[in-house]
C-alpha cells in the first residue's frame, strides 16, 4: 500500500528538489564565469572584477558606497582600488559637489575589460541555452523570473551597451 505524502512532506521535496537543480546550474554557471574571466585573470582577480562590475553598473562612487556594496571592509576597498588603478582599469575624482570627497570611476579601459567578460559569459550561456527545446526555454525563462524576482535581481542588460548590473552582489532576502 502507497503511502501518500502529507502536504509538508510535499513541500519539502519539492524544495529539495529545486535546491538540488539550482545548486547543480550554479556549478554550470561558476565554471562559465571562471571560464569568461580567465583572458584577464591576469590583469584582474574575480573580487577585483566585481568591483568593476558595481562601478560600471554605478558610476563614479564614493570608497565607503562601493565597500558596502561590496560587502568589504573599507580598508579591503581600498587596497582593490589601488591594484585597479594601478592596472589602468579605474581612477580617482575629486567629486565636483564636495571636493573634500573622492570618487571611484571606471577607466574606458575598465568599461572594455568589464564588456568584453561579460560578452564571453553571454555568448557561452547563449550556446547551452540553444541546445534546449524551446518548450523548456520559455519554462525556463518564467522559472529563473520568478527566482530572480524572489531576490529582487534586476535582470541583465538585452543587449550590448545597455546598463550592466551588479549580478547578485545585493542582500539576500529575508526569510519570511
């Protein structure tokens, strides 16, 4: 005789199930990243490219903002700053409203390395994503949405030259 499940059983199935599946895209997806960085892994470490990434989705930002984001401490912050500036992929302004303050700002040699990563990053998710059934991308496409939305994740730019996005560096939600 079958046992049925009992509705919280269900539930934590199901969550287990979809945990399992997110966690197993999420290696895809590092592996991906790891693989679209590596042209300039020697210019640039991946916490030193996350700091572009929010630059370039932010624009010129003051140290305190960007070690926030960042979720670093100021110090931290600072070191990554120096090391970017020193690789010609951002610089420093006095900020026009309070020349007391410093902005951090990407260098159009930053903006360049921080395209050209995330070019390869799309052209090799665009490559699996071709091999699904189209059945499953538009499945998909609702499944990652909602996911997104669960985070508060704005969604990455359509297309070249649109505005770049920190890729889910905010906080994470509250449970609820």
């Amino acid at each position: 005789m079958t046992r049925k499940a009992a509705p919280a059983d269900e539930r934590r199935d199901d969550v287990d199930a979809v945990t399992r599946a997110v966690l197993t895209a999420s290696r895809v997806l590092v592996a991906v990243s790891a693989r679209s960085i590596a042209e300039v892994e020697d210019r640039v470490t991946l916490p030193q490219f996350r700091m572009l990434v929010v630059l370039s989705s932010r624009g010129a930002t003051k140290l305190v903002a960007l070690a926030g984001l960042l979720r670093v401490a100021p110090s931290t912050a600072m070191r990554m700053v120096d090391r970017l500036i020193a690789a010609g992929l951002a610089d420093r302004q006095i900020n026009p409203d309070n020349r007391r303050e410093t902005l951090l700002q990407l260098t159009d040699e930053g903006r360049r390395t921080v395209e050209d990563v995330t070019a390869r990053r799309r052209e090799e998710i665009e490559s699996i994503v071709q091999r699904l059934d189209p059945a499953k991308r538009t499945a998909l496409i609702e499944a990652l949405s909602d996911f997104n939305e669960a985070v508060a994740e704005p969604l990455a730019p359509l297309v070249e030259g649109d505005e770049l996005y920190p890729l889910g560096w905010g906080d994470p939600p509250e449970s609820g």
